[in-house]
C-alpha cells in the first residue's frame, strides 16, 4: 500500500531537513580549517559547501524515498534442495 502524496512529501522534507544539518555539521570542521589557514576565502568555502550540501542531502533523501524494485523470493520453477 502506498501513502498518501502528503505524508511522502512531509517524510522527505524531514529527511532533507536532517541530512542538510548532518552535512552541514560535518562540513563546518573542514570549512574552518581551510579558512583559518587562509587555504581558499569564505566565499569560495561557502560555495562548495553549499554544493556538496545540496548533493549529499538530495543523493540521501532521494534514494531512501525511492522505491525499491520488487523481485520475487524465488524465480519460477527453482526448486528448494
């Protein structure tokens, strides 16, 4: 049975939500570092940030909502040993 088109979209709105603020997170070490020890400007940090955080979230969020394909226990005519 399938859910309904609101609850797919509040499920993958949270799960966006919580993959931006892991990604987020996990990025802000890095960033600091590359800035603190002048290795790109903050513009340039928070454009690729903004880039992976987007691609790691939308790469998480959507193959969890994806439906998996469906393939039977066993394929026709196999026997059980």
């Amino acid at each position: 049975m399938s859910w309904p088109i609101k609850f797919r979209a509040m499920s993958f709105a949270v799960t966006m939500g919580v993959t931006v603020t892991e990604t987020v997170m996990g990025s802000i070490p890095i960033a600091l570092v590359l800035w603190y020890f002048d290795i790109a400007s903050s513009r340039r940090i928070l454009e690729v940030v903004v880039v992976i955080v987007a691609a790691v979230s939308l790469s998480i969020s959507i193959y969890s909502h994806v439906r998996p394909a469906h393939f039977p226990r066993r394929a026709s005519g196999e026997t059980i040993l």
